[in-house]
C-alpha cells in the first residue's frame, strides 16, 4: 500500500531548501560555525539567509540560515552535524 498526501504541499518535499536555527552561547562564534558544519557535512548553504539573534540578557545567540537538501537523510544529517558541536545547545 502506499501512501501519498492529496496535498503536493503537505510535509518536506525533496530536494529542497530547508531553514535550520542553532543556538548555543554568544561567545561560541555560531554565525561562522554553523555554516562551516554544514558545508563540511556536505550540504549547500544558502549564505545570504544567515540570520542572527542575541537573547534579551545577550548571553545566548540563535543562528538561522538555508540549506539545500536532496533528501530527508540529507535534511537529517544538518541536525546531527550541529548537534554534535559542544557550544550548539539546540536545533529547530
């Protein structure tokens, strides 16, 4: 049985561009980190979406920037590839 949607909007379509947001600390330097981390996990950044925020104390940073990806392994391994840096405390 398969399953598809009525909906060719519904869910990740692949390939694709996707937006990711790290943050972590804002002495960890993440606006250059994070998308050094994506293009060393192979992905295509999209450098002119980069975007970030300082919390309202300013001790923590949100980092938000697209990737391109072909599949939902791709898509997958962006996360895993930010997760795995000690100064990245959260993905969306």
């Amino acid at each position: 049985m398969e399953i598809k949607s009525d909906n060719p909007e519904h869910g990740f379509q692949f390939p694709g561009d996707f937006e990711i947001t790290a943050m972590g600390p804002a002495s960890a330097g993440l606006e250059v980190e994070v998308p050094n981390l994506l293009r060393a996990a192979g992905l295509t950044v999209l450098h002119e979406t980069l975007t970030s925020r300082p919390s309202s104390n300013g001790r923590f940073v949100s980092v938000r920037l697209s990737f391109r990806a072909n599949s939902r392994e791709e898509y997958e391994s962006a996360h895993a590839a930010l997760r795995e840096h000690p100064e990245v405390k959260w993905t969306l």
